[in-house]
C-alpha cells in the first residue's frame, strides 16, 4: 500500500492544494502517512495517485476538521483502495485431442473434468518458483458438458448428461476458498500468478497433468477493473485424449476348424458408427494396427456393400465373399455432432463406448447359429486389446457364456470400481449363445480373490449369487447381482466372477478366468483423513475467548456416491489423552451428509466454551459410520493437522494519546506483495505543547470482496 499520495485542500471541490499525504509502509505492512504543524481548520482529503501497483484509485473525498493539541485521522479509522480486478467471461476450454473440438468421441464426454486454480500472490512467477510457495487461495472448478469452464458462473451449475442418458445439476465449484470479486458482485482474479491443473479426467478421457502457469498483471489505469490475463484466445485450452484400445478373437467351428472369411458387424451403442470387420485366412479377426495392417489402409473398406442407399446397414441380397479384404484398416471416431477424426495408427480403432458384435451369415457359417455379444471399452482398456479367446459357431445344444463385471450402485457399464462398503453391489453381465429358447437355465456366480485364487470370503462364508431365466433367443444376456458387505477390506483388493451355466441341475457352460479383466472388479478401501483449525484464526492456534469453534475438515475416499454417511468427531485434550469435558460430559459432534463423489471433503465444527482454554491443546478424533457401522477411523493424538492449541497472545497494549507521540514505523524497502487481507492497524499519535497545530494522518489498507473473513482471521 505504500506509494499513494492523498492530496490535502481547503475546499470540497479540491482545487486549492495545501498539503500531501504520501503513504509508505508501517510495521503491519498497512499504507502509513501523516503531516505535522497543520493548522486549525477544516479541510478536504482525496487521493490523487494510487499505490505502486495492484489497487484502483479511490474516487472518495473525505472531510476532516484539525482541532488544537489533537490527531485527526483521515475517515475517522483508515481509508481504503479496492484491489484491481480481472473478470474473466472464460478460464477453461476443454477439447477432444485429436478433432480440436468440444465434442467428445463415443460415449465419452468433457463434462465434469475437475482442474485445480492455485492463485499465487507473486507477480509474474515461474512453475518453479510457484513450488516454494504456499498458494494464497486455491479451487477445484469442474467443466460443463461443452468442456468449459465460465467464470462468470463459478457460483452456479449446469446440466450434465450420465453415461446412462440422464441428467443431473453440478455446480461449478467443487471446493476451495470464496471467490474474489468487483464491488458490482462479479466474480474476478486478482494480480497475481496462477497455476491450473487437471485433477480428474472426464469420462472416458484420460488425464492431462501438465500444470498450465498464467499471469495477471497490473495495468496502467486508475479503475479496479484490469484485463490482462495471458491465457490462449478463448480460454485456456487444455485437451485430453479419449481412451482407445483394440479387439482381438479368434473364430472357429463348434472348437474345430478356424473359420475364415467370416464378416462380423461391430457397432457403436452410443453413436451408431458400425464397421465391418472379416476373419483372416486363420480365422482371426482384429481391429490393430500392423504395418501390413493399419489403421488408414483402405480403412473400412468393407463396409461398402453393407451398405444402404441412405447410408445405414443393409444386409446384401448375394453376399460377394471375394471382396471381403480382412486387411482394411478398422477405424471409428464418430462424435455426437456426426464429424469424425482421422485414423491415427499409433492408438487403438475404438473409443471409450460399448459395443455390440453380431456375425453376419455367409456360406461359412451357414449351418451354425450366429454369435453376437457385447464389448465395453473403457480407460482400464487403454493400449491394451480387448481378446475375446475363441469364439466357436455351435449348435444350440452346446451352448456358450461371457462375462462382463461392473458397479451396480452407479449402474454404469464403465465402472468396474467398487468402495469397500457396507453395501457394495456387483453386476455381472453374462452373455450367453447357443441357448434353447423357453428353455429354463441357471447361473450361478461366485467371488474370487484375484490374489489368492480362492473364494472371496465375508464372515467367513463365500459370496455367490443366481440367477433363473428362461431365454427367449438363442444368444442373449443376463444380469447376475451380487449384494455384500466389503466394508471389511482395508486394502486395494480384485475380485473376479466366476459364472457357471446350468440347465436341469446338469453344468452346460462356464467362464472361469482369473486374468479376464472383465469379470474384474478393483475394491477401493474407505479412509478419511482431517485438519483442525480454529474458526477465528484459520490455522492450528487459537485465542481463549467466551466461545470458539473449531472447524475439522475432513478429507475422505472410497465413499458410494448417492450414499448417508455420518461423521462423528470426538474432541480429545492432548496433555491427558482423554475426552475433553464440558460440564462433565464428553464433546461429541456428529454430522451427516450425502457425497456426490466418492472422493471429497466435509466440515464438521465444534463448538464450546473456551475461556479455560489457555495452554491447552484439543484433538478432533473421528469416526465414519454407514448404516451405524464404522468404516473408517481417524484417531491420532499425535497428529498435529488434527490438533488446535490456544493460548493468550502477548501482546502491546494499543496507544490511548498523551503528548510525547510514536514515532512512525520507518517504511519497508522492498515494494510488498500484493494481498487479500485488510488491516485497521494502531495510529502513531502526536503533539506539541509549544504550538498550536496538529498532526494529520491516513492509513490506507486493503479492501474488496471477500476480505472481511480473511482480515478478521489474520487479525487474530
């Protein structure tokens, strides 16, 4: 604040100049300025140059009356600059990578990527220098469904479409400290240097790290509104690639003879992109890229005559098998808008979408029944292939199954995570060929432990599940729901589904796998973690007073989204590591809340009565219940981010007048940070017996949106 100059007048129209205020730096890093020997009267302040850098100039007059033997100060307390501003319309723009637009590939989408916004007071830093500092705020923002990120509407939220077609209300803020603003309300950046990093792909993306750094710098005009962000045009860009992987199996009569010149359609469910894709002279068929084989060689040639007049699929009425070329490239890169991506050899032919696979008849395969399943892709599958092993024509008495495992909670295809919860749910999805239909079958299933090769155990007993159905076609599927409790589990743990197919008690067909990734299920352990901070001063010290707040912000992952949890915080004294008391009874808050993410944090605050709090130190222990059954624990009294210590500060008794004044703070040599915090520090006050006049002085201190909290917490 230093480096304003307050011009002193004798009218209110401040045109007759009689003195000026330069401020500088006093000990609190607040603009300090004064004049002596002015005499008696009454007269007009007014700021004329703002300070060095980083605040607008005030438009104020204030009017003050010098009185004999006495201080005037300026707006009776202090004065105030509002700090410089720039209000963003756009921050983020999100695109695919390999079309440069804001429309995703496949079922996949730019909605709800979560970046982090650090926002360093430094001017101009480096990423290096940034990693020394502590960031004066911090936000963790999300896109909308276009892949942006609007500033001007971090406060509100907008319509996401899930993977199943509904849609639910986000808001655009996902955590982190109030947003700073203009006096008009608009939300804006102050200067400053600000890092930006992707801290959650979206769905069927995979992550961009890179931690994008950018400036805003001050400008050379008196108003708080500045416009000198160094982003990309538009926003900043900051583009993810889809998930891609490739399909592999090999194609067979009832286990014997390798089928070649086999055509099988391969469809998108999400766009309707299909291509076909033709069995080589040993029955393979892939959609990998070789260098006899990629991508952008005569890329889907096959589907030509497949194809209707108006562009969809018609099954041909004579079938030329001597144009079926099992080496045209295989690609699909629909978007939603209908505009596609060019093949690129070096990544896998199919995006993040499930797909349907139908074999097409031909002489071949004419006296067997057809086999169609269904093929998730999702981010697990990325550079790797999809193999299907062996897909054998058979008759309808031999029959066959596959299986696909995901998380029945989020009922999504793609989630083949679970937490380790009181109440996890697991699908499996079993699709069958070769069926007798109105036939009655079973399937019954049971949970592997990956690790040990045997059953997964709960209470020592196994987890299995069946399922009757009488299937109405040959192939089909079938959803097998497995209900158990996990919340046992403490540590990273697959499972794997093994599924077997009866019909009249008598095992038909089986699928047991314990490398199939897709009968795979990842557990993720339930852990929390916390940090106390008294209320008034935002970190690990506070101030006895009649009352205070501590404040536990508590961190936590595993969780079920959709799911009531409760937390319950038990405050500890950490000299007797025992319960602190009140009135005899032990303080215990609890708080319930419903994440929205399995991963996140929630605040939990304590109140009691501290004015015996002196020289002593409170731990917050706490406890995660779901459904009245602990799943997490976080009781350390070790633990310092757990810990509020309190004590009285010592400190100077602030000055009540008298004739010998104090002498100003000599002004700091180096020009300060910018800051966020306003200050109302103690005035030097002055005098002198031997003459009539007076001393007249200004304080100038930060002020602008947002302030206040911050200001009455680093008071403290």
């Amino acid at each position: 604040m230093a480096g304003a100059v307050y011009g002193v007048y004798a009218d209110s129209a401040c045109t007759k100049l009689v003195r000026e205020i330069r401020t500088s730096l006093n000990g609190d890093a607040d603009g300090y300025g004064r004049i002596d020997e002015m005499p008696i009267g009454s007269y007009w302040v007014r700021e004329t140059k703002r300070p060095l850098e980083g605040y607008a100039l005030d438009s104020r007059t204030y009017a003050v009356t010098v009185a004999d033997r006495s201080v005037t100060r300026v707006n009776t307390t202090a004065v105030s600059d509002k700090a410089k501003l720039n209000p963003l319309s756009l921050l983020i723009q999100k695109k695919d990578a390999q079309s440069g637009q804001s429309h995703a590939q496949g079922a996949a989408t730019l909605g709800d990527a979560h970046f982090r916004i650090d926002y360093y007071a430094a001017k101009n830093a480096s990423l290096d220098a940034l990693k020394t500092l502590e960031p004066q705020a911090s936000w963790v923002v999300r896109t909308n469904d276009e892949g942006a990120f609007l500033l001007d509407e971090a406060e509100g939220s907008f319509t996401h479409t899930l993977a199943d077609g509904t849609t639910e209300e986000l808001p655009y803020k996902v955590a982190g400290d109030a947003f700073y603003k203009l006096s008009n309300g608009r939300i804006a950046l102050p200067i400053g240097t600000y890092a930006i990093q992707e801290v959650k792909a979206p769905r069927g993306y995979l992550l961009d790290e890179t931690v994008h750094v950018r400036h805003v710098t001050d400008a050379d005009t008196d108003g708080e509104i500045i416009e000198t962000f160094d982003a990309e045009q538009n926003g900043d860009l900051v583009t993810d690639r889809v998930a891609r992987t490739d399909l592999r199996f090999m194609k067979r009569a009832d286990g014997a003879a390798k089928l070649a010149g086999i055509p099988f359609k391969l469809t998108s469910k999400t766009t309707g992109e299909w291509h076909i894709l033709v069995t080589d002279k040993n029955g393979l068929a892939s959609t990998e890229s070789t260098p006899g084989h990629p991508h952008d060689a005569n890329t889907n040639a096959n589907d030509a005559q497949f194809t209707a007049p108006d562009g969809s699929f018609q099954m041909p009425l004579t079938l030329d098998t001597e144009a079926l070329d099992a080496t045209a490239g295989i690609w699909f890169g629909l978007n939603a808008e209908g505009a596609s991506v060019a093949a690129d050899n070096g990544l896998g032919a199919l995006p993040f979408d499930t797909y349907e696979l139908e074999e097409l008849r031909c002489p071949a395969n004419a006296i067997f029944e057809m086999i169609r399943d269904e093929i998730v892709v999702d981010e697990s599958d990325e550079g790797l292939v999809v193999d299907l092993g062996t897909l054998n024509n058979t008759g309808t008495d031999k029959p066959t199954i596959r299986t696909s495992a995901y998380d029945g909670l989020s009922d999504d295809l793609y989630d083949t995570q679970i937490s380790a919860d009181t109440k996890a749910v697991v699908i499996d999805r079993v699709t069958y060929s070769g069926l007798e239909p109105e036939e009655p079958y079973l399937l019954r299933g049971t949970l592997m432990d990956k690790a040990t090769g045997e059953p997964f155990l709960v209470n020592e007993e196994e987890v299995t599940a069946e399922l009757e159905f009488t299937p109405e076609d040959y192939n089909g599927y079938a959803n097998v729901t497995f209900a158990f409790d996990a919340s046992a589990i403490t540590e990273d743990t697959n499972l794997v589904i093994f599924e077997t197919l009866l019909q009249d008690g008598v095992e038909v067909a089986s699928h047991r796998d314990l490398a199939d990734r897709k009968q795979t299920i990842a557990v993720s352990p339930i852990a929390i973690g916390t940090t106390a901070v008294d209320a008034a001063t935002g970190t690990h010290e506070g101030v006895p007073a009649e009352e205070v707040t501590i404040i536990d912000t508590v961190s936590y992952q595993g969780l079920t989204p959709g799911e009531e949890y409760e937390l319950s915080a038990v405050l500890m004294d950490k000299e007797e590591n025992a319960p602190w008391l009140v009135e005899g009874k032990v303080v215990m808050v609890s708080h319930r809340f419903i994440p929205e993410e399995s991963s996140g944090t929630v605040d939990v605050e304590i109140t009691i009565p501290g004015a015996n709090l002196d020289g002593v130190s409170l731990v917050v222990f706490e406890s995660l219940l779901h459904d009245d059954i602990e799943v997490a624990l976080h009781a350390d009294i070790e633990d310092e981010g757990q810990t509020v210590s309190y004590a009285y500060p010592d400190l100077p008794l602030p000055p009540t007048g008298g004739d010998e004044p104090e002498k100003p703070a000599e002004p700091e040599a180096d020009e300060p940070e910018p800051t966020r915090v306003a200050r109302t520090s103690r005035l030097a006050q002055t005098g002198d017996e031997s003459l009539t006049v007076i001393c007249l002085v200004a304080l100038l201190a930060v002020a602008g949106a947002g302030a206040a909290f911050v200001a009455y917490r680093k008071r403290r």
